[in-house]
C-alpha cells in the first residue's frame, strides 16, 4: 500500500485528537449564565449552557454529545481495526480504513464549520486536515483497475445501486423539504436556529447526494470506480447513521422535538446500510484474493 508511514502518522494523530475532543465533549460540565440567545431572524434560542458545547444550542449540543459516544466507542476501535488490516495489505481492511476516513472527515468538517466556536477549535481544524489527506491517500492507494477482480460476479449492483439512488433521493428530498419555503419567505429555515448557515444540509447536497449517485451510475456499469465509491459511501453511511440515529435517540431524550420522517427514515437507513455492507464484503473472493500489492 501507497504512502504507508503518513497513511499510519495520520491515523495515529486521528486515534489520539479524536479521542480526546469527545472525552472533553462528554465530561466537560463548566457551567455558564448565557442560556438564551435571540437570533437575527428574531428566534429565542435555548442554548445548552455547560461544558464546550455551552454556547451552542440544545439541540446540536444533543448532537454533538452523541456524536461523540459514537466516535469513541465505535468509529475509533473501528478506525484502528481497519488501519491494522489495511496495512497488513487486507483489502477489505482497505475498504473499512477509507470507509472510515470518510466519517471522520465528514465530522470534524461538520465540528469546525457548524459547532460554536470554543477551545476546541484549533484541534476540530487539525483533525479535518488529518482525515482528509488521509483519506485522500487511502484512495490514491488502490489499484482501480484491479478493484473488480476482487469482486464475485455474482454481485447484486442492482440493489447496491437502488439503495445509493434512494439514499440519494430520501436525503435530497429531506433537506430540500426544510429548506424551500424559507427561500421564498424570507425566514429562517427550521433547525437554523443562532447558526449562520445550514452546514449538514451543504454538505450532504453538494457532496453525498451527487456521490450517492454518480457512484450507483458506475457501480450499474461495473466500472471499478463504482466498486470503489460504493464499498466507501455504505461504510462510511453506517458509520454516520448510526451516529444521526444516536443523535436523534439523545435529542428526543432531552426533549427537543424531531420529525416523524428523520425520526424514522435515519434509522431505517442505518439497517439497509448494515445489510447493504454484508452483501458487498459477501461478494469479495476468497482469502488468497483478499489482499493487495504491498508498496
């Protein structure tokens, strides 16, 4: 595998910052006076008063505190299994490592760019930069044209795509539902709360949703960039779902109101990517074609 002393340098970096921003996430309960905070749209906002999320509103306190539980008891134990494999030349401990990168790049760009600011911040940056080139590396490191062959034909891109195609389709429809009245009406979308703008929707149209879909394309036609996308985009989504699913779970427990649809379509996502997953790693040949050049 390609670059595999910075591959493992930046993973290490991700292990360490990452387990000690969620820890400070979890544990820290400083309190503060500020607890209400009126919006430019002239909204009263609810802030969540304590620790680092003290300035951020209830309800992405409640995600950020879940966030956290995730990444600490599963998304690290997971990166770690993943960057052992991978650098043993596994190739699907390559797929698990880049799958991987991926939640962690999608979250600490979310941390730096949506979270008020606090002390965190320098460190919220670092990881972003740390999970991108990683991630970067991690997929410069395949052999594209190599990617089918340790693959079955018997692979079901049939379902694999469908299920990126309505990922595609349920998270466009969802965001674009909250946002549309707003652009007309001048208010203030729901959910954007003291917040300048709506970063987890951004992000999810202008980067999951056309992936979602360019990679289903490709998978349709078997080019091996499909394969690829594929394997990264249903890792990556159990990954976040099961995090938006914490999240949802933490949000109702301190009683802040979700919809029905996010209430039910996230999780539901969650179980279709789990078994989405088991076909793809199913399908991958047999041992002796689970591994890749070492570099």
């Amino acid at each position: 595998m390609k670059n595999r002393k910075a591959i493992l340098s930046l993973v290490a970096f991700i292990v360490i910052a990452s387990t000690v921003v969620s820890l400070a996430g979890l544990l820290s309960s400083s309190p503060s006076d500020l607890t209400h905070f009126t919006s430019i749209y002239g909204d009263e906002v609810s802030l969540y008063g304590k620790g680092i999320y003290q300035k951020d509103s209830i309800s992405v306190a409640a995600q950020g505190l879940a966030s956290d539980l995730v990444t600490l008891v599963i998304a690290v134990p997971l990166l770690i299994g993943s960057a052992y494999f991978a650098l043993r030349g596994s190739f699907r401990g390559q797929l698990f490592l880049t799958g991987t990168l991926a939640y962690f790049l999608y979250t600490y760009v979310s941390y730096t760019f949506l979270w008020m600011y606090n002390s965190l911040f320098l460190i919220y940056v670092m990881l972003m930069t740390a999970s991108f080139y990683a991630f970067v590396m991690m997929m410069l490191s395949f052999d594209l044209k190599d990617i089918p062959n340790h693959y079955s034909k018997q692979v079901p891109v049939r379902f694999l795509s469908g299920f990126q195609f309505f990922i595609a389709f349920a998270i466009g429809m969802l965001w674009l539902g909250k946002i549309g009245t707003s652009l007309t009406s001048g208010a203030a979308p729901a959910g954007l709360e003291h917040y300048t703008t709506l970063v987890i929707q951004g992000m999810d149209l202008g980067f999951i949703v056309p992936t979602a879909v360019f990679s289903g394309i490709s998978l349709l036609k078997r080019k091996p960039l499909g394969y690829l996308l594929s394997s990264v985009i249903i890792i990556k989504a159990i990954t976040m779902l099961t995090a938006i699913s914490a999240m949802i779970l933490n949000s109702i427990r301190q009683g802040i109101s979700v919809s029905l649809v996010e209430g039910a379509l996230f999780p539901i996502f969650n179980l279709i990517a789990i078994y989405a997953f088991y076909l793809l790693m199913h399908h991958i040949k047999s041992p002796h074609m689970d591994s890749v050049e070492t570099r």
